[in-house]
C-alpha cells in the first residue's frame, strides 16, 4: 500500500437533526423531584399515577413534534419506510396510549435516533461539502461546539458486502425473513430489499404452493442460519438436499432472507465499528483490515 497520498479535498458529512432533537423528551423536572424528595408520605397512589400520566403525556406532543410535525423528518422517512410515512400523513397524535401508540412511538424514536447520529438515508438526514487542506495545522476553539473526524465507512461496509459472499463468511450471522414481506391478493410477494451494494427497492416475487410452503415454514423461527433454513426444508418439506440449498440461496439473493456476515450497524464511533469488524474475520483478512485502519 505504498504510494498512497491523502485526497485533494475532505468531504465533511453533518447530521441535519441536532443532539437536541433526541434530549428533552423526558420530564427532567418530575425526575428530579422526584430523586431528591420522594412522593409525600401517605400520597395516595392515584396522585403519583397522574403526575406520571401526565409527563408521558407531554413526552409523546414533543417527540410527535419533532417526528410526524417536522417536514424535514417525514422527507426522510419517506425514503427508510414508505409505508408508515404514508399512513402517518395529517395524522394527528393518538389520544389514547395503547399498545399500538407505544409501538408507533418507539419506532419514531428510533428513527429520530438515526437521524441525528446517522447519515442515512439517501443523506437526506445530512448534509456533505467539500473541505480543503490547510498549509498548516492549528486549531481554533469554540464554545460548545464540536468536530469529529472520521473515515468514510461505504467502502468498509462493500466489503464485508462481498466478503459475506464468498467461504467462510456465507453461513455467519443470523438471516431472518425479510420483515417488509407481503402477500398479495394474486398471491405474489412484494417486499423492499434490504441495503447492500445497490439502492433500497421495491421488488415482486411469483407465489405458489412452494413458495408459500417454504415462507410459512421459514416464519417458524426469528432467525437461521444458511445451513439451519435448509435443513427446515428438507425436514417439513421433504425436499432434496440439493434443492433445498438451492432455494434458500434464491431466497437470500431475491432479499427475502436478509442479514448474515455484515457491517455492524450499531456502533459507539466509526472506530469501534472498524475494531468489530477485524474481530469477526479471518487471520489473513484480519491483518489486511488492521492495516488499512491504522493508515487512517
């Protein structure tokens, strides 16, 4: 890797939605009474019950502010998951607190999560320019504000992309079925393909018999490996080895089994991401990504 010279320019990646977007969504003030003084003695329970009832209350207006009432979010949400953007326009917050409403609400909060700590999708949750070097270094100091350098992570996530293709890496990591997959009233499949090396895209797939067998057989468990959701097949089915096999890998280049060996998406910094990664792989290609991270 010798040869090597740093780019003409930075590109410098910045999430849209703030920190803040995330913080405040909780009762600091009910907390904080709450730790320092305790509920009066002999309050009854109906007393304690309301102030909560009523802090939960002011966290749902303020997460479905900064969520479902922001036109930046819903853009961007209409790219991850059109489904639930389309059902959430001119929907009003749910009065009643259900158990649908908390499912609604944790899924908003985790989106809302990802665009401020992510740059996905599509970096519509970011913005990116380009930077020059300087002649010479120095830093300038401002309050309450922050930069973080860190290498652009697409070309380790291609990677571990075509490593997961390729022996000993096929059969890693857990696959499950692809969780936007549908059945249609013709009896076709229709499902959103998960990312990899191209975009995220609609796709439909011809149903039948079979392929329902092997899909109600597939749902039985969270997750497989290659080899386990093969052998389902051969077992439930009584299809032969060969046949099996090859349908699951059908199954998993069309998206509807999607994980195994992967990039990690959950991460404290693109550092420990790249740390992860060379802990998964084998001694020979082990060193090769050490290398390249220490270069950076």
């Amino acid at each position: 890797m010798s040869g090597l010279e740093l780019a003409p320019r930075v590109i410098v990646r910045v999430a849209s939605l703030p920190l803040g977007a995330v913080q405040g969504l909780d009762d600091a003030e009910l907390a904080a009474a709450l730790a320092r003084d305790g509920l009066p003695e002999g309050a009854p329970a109906e007393a304690a019950a309301a102030r909560y009832d009523a802090a939960i209350e002011r966290g749902r207006r303020r997460l479905w502010a900064r969520t479902v009432d922001d036109p930046r979010f819903m853009r961007a949400l209409a790219l991850v998951n059109p489904s639930l953007a389309a059902s959430l326009v001119d929907q009003p917050l749910p009065p009643r607190r259900n158990k649908a409403a908390r499912h609604l609400e944790t899924t908003l909060y985790r989106y809302l999560a990802r665009g401020v700590s992510r740059t996905e999708p599509c970096a519509l949750w970011s913005g990116a320019t380009l930077a020059r070097w300087g002649t010479r270094r120095r830093i300038r100091p401002r309050a309450r504000r922050e930069a973080r350098v860190a290498p652009d992570l697409g070309p380790f996530r291609a990677i571990c992309q075509r490593l997961s293709e390729r022996e000993p890496y096929r059969d890693r990591g857990p696959f499950k079925l692809n969780p936007t997959l549908v059945r249609d009233e013709d009896g076709r499949y229709r499902l959103w393909s998960g990312p990899g090396r191209g975009p995220v895209t609609q796709r439909a797939l011809a149903g039948g018999s079979t392929v329902d067998r092997m899909v109600t057989v597939l749902r039985a468990r969270a997750t497989w490996s290659r080899r386990e959701a093969a052998a389902a097949l051969i077992e439930e089915l009584a299809l032969e080895p060969a046949t099996a096999h090859g349908a699951i890998e059908r199954l998993v280049t069309a998206g509807v089994l999607t994980g195994g060996f992967a990039f990690p998406r959950r991460f404290r910094d693109p550092w420990q991401a790249l740390q992860l990664v060379e802990s998964w792989l084998e001694p020979p290609h082990a060193r090769a990504w050490a290398r390249a991270r220490e270069r950076l």
